[in-house]
C-alpha cells in the first residue's frame, strides 16, 4: 500500500508541470479595440495554442464601447461573461482593480520587464500597472487622417497638426465623431482642452464644428468617410482603423500631430474570469514577437524597444510604415505628452454634456459662421 502511494505521488510530480501549462478552451474578450485589431490576433492565438500546448481554442470577442464595456464589467459584480477587458484608457482599469473587478496578471517578469514603465514627457504615458493588474499591448495614435487628391482639388496642403484642421477652405469637408460615441475623440478633445485651456480649447473645438461636415455614428466611421472621397479630413481617428482603409486600397494618409494621444491599449484578467489560464497564455502570446508582429501588421506599435515595425518590400508593416510617415517604433522618438488621464475621467460626463449643448446642438449655427 505504501508503495502504490509512493507510485501515485511519483506520478503526480511528474504530471504535475505539464498539467500547470494545460489551459482552457475557451476564451471571450469584451474589447473596444476594432475586429482589424482583434480578429487576427485571436486567429493566431488560436493556432500559437494548438502548437504549444495542442488545445483547440474557441476564442471569440464581444464589441462595446469603452464605457459601455467598463459598465459591464462593474455590473457583473466578480462574475464576468467574459475572460479579458482589452482596450481604452488606462485610468479605468485602475478602477476596476480598486473594485477587486480584475485578478494579478501574474506574467513572467521577463515579460514585464521588457515594456518600459513610461513614455512620453511632460506628462509620462504608463506602459503598465505597477500593482500589476494590468499592461499596455501596442502603443497606438489617435490623430489625423486626409483624403490628398481632394485636399489638392482644395487647395490645402496636407495637414500635420491639429490646427491644419481649422482651414477656411475645408469648411464643410470635416468628419469626425462625438465625443460621447468614441474614446478616442474624448481623449482627442482633451488633448485640444489641456493644450489651450477650457476657454481657448472650446473655442477652438466651435471653429472645428463649424468646418465639419459630418458627425459620424462611430469612430471606425471617420476613416471610411474620407477614404471613400466624401470628406477631405477627418479628426481623431486611431491609426490601426485607418490602415485598414488604406489596405482596402483607398488613397488616404495618417498623421500623427505632436501633441497626439498614444494610447497603450491595455489589457486585464477579469476576476472570476472562467478561462484565466487561456487569458493569461494570450496576454502573454499578445507581448511576444510573434504577437506583436501580428498587431504590427496592422498599423499599430510595439510595446516594448525590443521590437520595431518592418517587413519584406512591399509587407503590410512596410506599408504600415509609409502609412504613418516612416515611424517604426515609438521608442525611437521624443513622445510629447501633455494628455492628464486622471483630469480627464473627473470630468468625462462633463465634457460630454458641454459638448452636446456647445456643439451639437448648435452645430447648424456654427456651419453658418464665416
């Protein structure tokens, strides 16, 4: 009898490893991030898991808004329909960790400490939480997107800051999206707030309203609209969106101005989370080479220095490259900050509604002013 126990704890110890490194076969994200972004990177993952570890994973994302996702997260109360919260600003994932709504990633440390901590100055952008709960996945910017035939047919040059935007000659030639629709506009409008102050920011965001043609019902909108010809510019627009459209084939170009948002996209395990060690193992494939050369590809950056955008002549990362004006690699700039993520969700309801009554609703009114 001892012996069989002897036997039994033997070959425990030895399954013991191999059964640590089994995950789930499943897995379920709940994601602002666009399906150009999310579609390919589960599809790799899905087959990263049957080589690695030889399980068939059913790997599916739930699209929401970052604040309609962030509500159901904290309505979900600890138990989750989902596995992972991906995308949006990072400051609301420090709330759902105060609310013990997100689990330790617990990733191997040489993992984390690749990515550095920060980027950017004056206001240093966090590539990661220090408590650990959550970490940036690809550095993207929000900015610019232009049509150049018709900007030519314009008159207006090709636009490289966000003032370009206030040109007389592209009244009426705007897209863009309400804040309260889009994170990325939110961030972009306070980016314009925090520059210029509230008195001069909202003045300037009027004169904006007043060139805009269109308010699109979703930021994936803007990119399309301008792509197509229908519009000239578009404003706030994050660069993996319109890289699709230029893939598309359509003539469009991104520009990111100097004072441009760039988020880290961050991801978290949600506690209660029914597939954390699937979560977990994508988290981790996310931050690999493998990993990042598959966000790369479509118009994004690299988290970590260890990794820049490049390919074969005439690969997607190259075009992503020529896309985004010749930027490989965010670490291989000076990044301006000036965006204070803390003072824009005190005030994110606010600037919503400022919005609504200042711009919207009196949009008809603004388009008339010379």
């Amino acid at each position: 009898m001892f012996r069989g126990w002897k036997l039994l704890l033997l070959a425990l110890a030895v399954a013991g490893p191999a059964a640590a490194q089994e995950i789930e076969n499943e897995l379920v994200l709940i994601t602002p991030v666009a399906k150009t972004l999310t579609d390919p990177t589960l599809a790799d993952f899905v087959k990263y898991a049957k080589e690695r570890w030889n399980v068939d994973v059913r790997a599916s994302a739930l699209a929401a808004g970052t604040p309609v996702a962030y509500g159901r997260i904290v309505e979900w109360k600890g138990r989750p329909e989902v596995d992972i919260f991906w995308g949006g600003e990072s400051a609301l994932f420090d709330k759902l960790a105060e609310q013990k709504l997100l689990q330790p990633l617990n990733l191997p440390k040489q993992v984390m400490d690749a990515i550095p901590a920060t980027i950017g100055k004056p206001k240093p952008i966090y590539l990661k939480d220090p408590k650990g709960f959550w970490t940036g996945t690809v550095l993207e910017p929000y900015g610019l997107v232009y049509h150049p035939r018709l900007l030519q047919r314009l008159g207006v040059p090709e636009p490289k800051d966000w003032d370009d935007l206030l040109n007389p000659k592209l009244k009426g030639n705007v897209a863009q999206c309400a804040p309260s629709r889009s994170s990325s506009s939110h961030a972009t409008y306070e980016v314009i707030l925090q520059r210029d102050g509230d008195d001069k920011g909202w003045a300037w965001l009027k004169r904006l309203g007043g060139n805009t043609g269109m308010f699109t019902a979703r930021s994936r909108d803007v990119p399309s609209v301008v792509a197509k010809g229908e519009f000239a510019a578009g404003f706030a627009v994050p660069s993996y969106m319109a890289f699709e459209d230029r893939l598309a084939g359509f003539d469009i170009k991104f520009v990111a101005p100097k004072t441009a948002w760039v988020t880290p996209e961050p991801i978290a395990i949600l506690a209660g989370a029914r597939h954390a060690k699937a979560a977990r193992a994508f988290i981790e494939y996310l931050l690999t080479e493998r990993g990042q050369k598959v966000a790369m590809e479509r118009g994004v950056f690299p988290i970590t220095p260890k990794y820049r955008v490049q390919g074969a002549p005439g690969s997607r990362a190259e075009m992503a490259v020529e896309f985004t004006g010749g930027l490989r690699s965010y670490f291989d700039v000076d990044v301006t900050n000036i965006y204070d993520d803390d003072m824009a969700q005190k005030r994110y309801e606010q600037v919503n509604e400022r919005f609504r009554k200042e711009i919207e609703s009196v949009w008809a009114d603004l388009k008339r002013q010379p």
